[in-house]
C-alpha cells in the first residue's frame, strides 16, 4: 500500500511538473519576471547617475538601492501567478476532472500540486533575486552608503536567500488563493492585491498604521527575515512566523476548499 502511494505521489508529482511546462502562460510569467528584472536594473541605472551628479550633502539624503523595493515585488506577482495557475487552468479547462480520475486522493492531488509550486518558486526566486542584486551590485559597484547598502558583496547574501524564500512562500500562497476561488482573474488580483496594491496603500496611512500594516505585507517581509535596517516592527522571529502563518492559511483554505468542492 505505501509503496502504492509512493508511486502514486511521483507520478502525480511528474505529471504537475509536466503541466507547468506544457502551459504558455508559464513561460508568458517568466518573461513578465525578465522584464521587471530588466526595468529594476533601468530605474537603478537611472538613480546612480542622479545620484553621481547630486552635491555630497544631497547623496546623505538617498534611500538604499534595494532592489527588493521596486524589483522583487513584480517577480513575486508574476511567479504567483505561475502557482495560482497550476489550479485555475485546470478549472477553466475542465480538464480537473481527468484529473481526479488520475488521482482520486484530493489532498495527494494537491500535496503534488504544493511541492511543484514550491519548487517554482524556489527556482525562479533564486534566478530573479540573484540576477536583480547581480544589477545592484554591478551598478553600485563602490559607493558608500546609504544608496549602497552592501559594502561587500557577501553582505547581500542574507536577503538573497530571504528574497528567494519570499517569492516561493508566495507561489504557495497563490496556489492556496487558486484553489480556493478557483478563478485566474480572481486569483491574480487578490494577488496583486497582496504584493503590489497593499503595500502602495500602507504609504498613505498614518504612520503608526503603515507600519503595523506594511510589517506583515508579503513584500516587507524580506528584510525583515533577512536582519537588514529596514523601519518595520517584526523581529526575524516575528517575520518567520508570519511568513510560515502566510502558507499555513492559504494551503489549508486551499485544501479544505479542494477537497469538498464538487469538480
């Protein structure tokens, strides 16, 4: 029996993994990444030459050239999307009832579901995180602080990895979002919502309530994981479990959802 379902978990595994190959819009996300990657790298381009040709008592007013700022959330939404998808093409095709047939077990269904996700978006967060701080890096070169905010590279390792962790904590919480609206539109605007709408709309909030509500957005989360200065209210510890409570609640509703949702 166990080894049953081992079989039956790899192959379920296999053919998720084939699916997000096979969809155009997979690859129609990725490119979305490239170009926020490329347009991150132009606005940082643009602000290193502002930045030489200020006075130096201008520079000491420049805010860090973090591209989790202006980058990251962009690849986050389009990577989503990617794990939203791996529910919602499936219901818009109606192609989740071969689906069940294949693999009867909803919550194996969507544990194979999960784990391609998560596998998503650990690969295309480690790809978008390194090539943006990659362009940080290059661009910035030696100047000092505050607009360089890694005066050796390894300095940027920390928020490498907590950006990466972000972006696949992200693919995961849309997947639960998809499972649970079970709709592409609705599933990528209430993604958005999360990493794009929210965050600008916390800026124009009194201060004590931006950033109570700006600590916990998806975006903020990387410094905050990561120990960098940032102004935010969660100690590391504070942002990790915030950020295991992200994909706790939305793989959970996703599940329940899944399982007792007629096809």
């Amino acid at each position: 029996m166990t080894a049953l379902l081992d079989r039956t978990w790899r192959d379920a595994v296999a053919a998720e993994w084939m699916k997000v190959r096979s969809l155009r819009s997979t690859w129609a996300f990725l490119a979305g990444g490239m170009a926020a990657t490329a347009l991150g790298a132009l606005i940082l381009f643009m602000l290193v030459g502002a930045y030489d040709a200020a006075t130096p008592a201008e520079r000491l007013n420049y805010e860090t050239a973090d591209p989790t700022v202006v980058t990251m959330p962009f690849v986050m939404f389009f990577v989503g999307a990617i794990g939203a998808m791996l529910v919602t093409s499936e219901v818009a095709t109606r192609s989740i009832g071969p689906a069940l047939l294949a693999v009867p077990q909803r919550r194996l269904l969507m544990g194979a579901k999960a784990t391609v996700a998560g596998l998503v978006g650990l690969g295309c967060g480690a790809l978008f995180a390194l090539l943006a701080f990659a362009d940080a890096r290059l661009l910035l070169g030696d100047r000092p602080a505050p607009i360089n905010p890694w005066p050796r590279w390894t300095d940027a390792i920390p928020t490498v990895l907590c950006a990466t962790l972000v972006v696949t904590v992200t693919c995961l919480v849309a997947m639960g979002i998809g499972a649970v609206v079970r709709s592409t539109a609705a599933a990528l605007t209430i993604v958005g919502t999360l990493v794009l709408v929210m965050p600008t709309f916390a800026h124009f909030l009194p201060t004590v309530w931006q950033l109570r509500l700006a600590s916990v957005l998806l975006p903020n989360l990387t410094p905050q994981l990561a120990g960098s200065d940032h102004p935010y209210l969660l100690s590391q510890g504070g942002a990790a479990a915030v950020t295991a409570g992200y994909v706790l609640l939305a793989l959970t509703a996703g599940v329940l959802r899944f399982s007792r949702r007629d096809a």
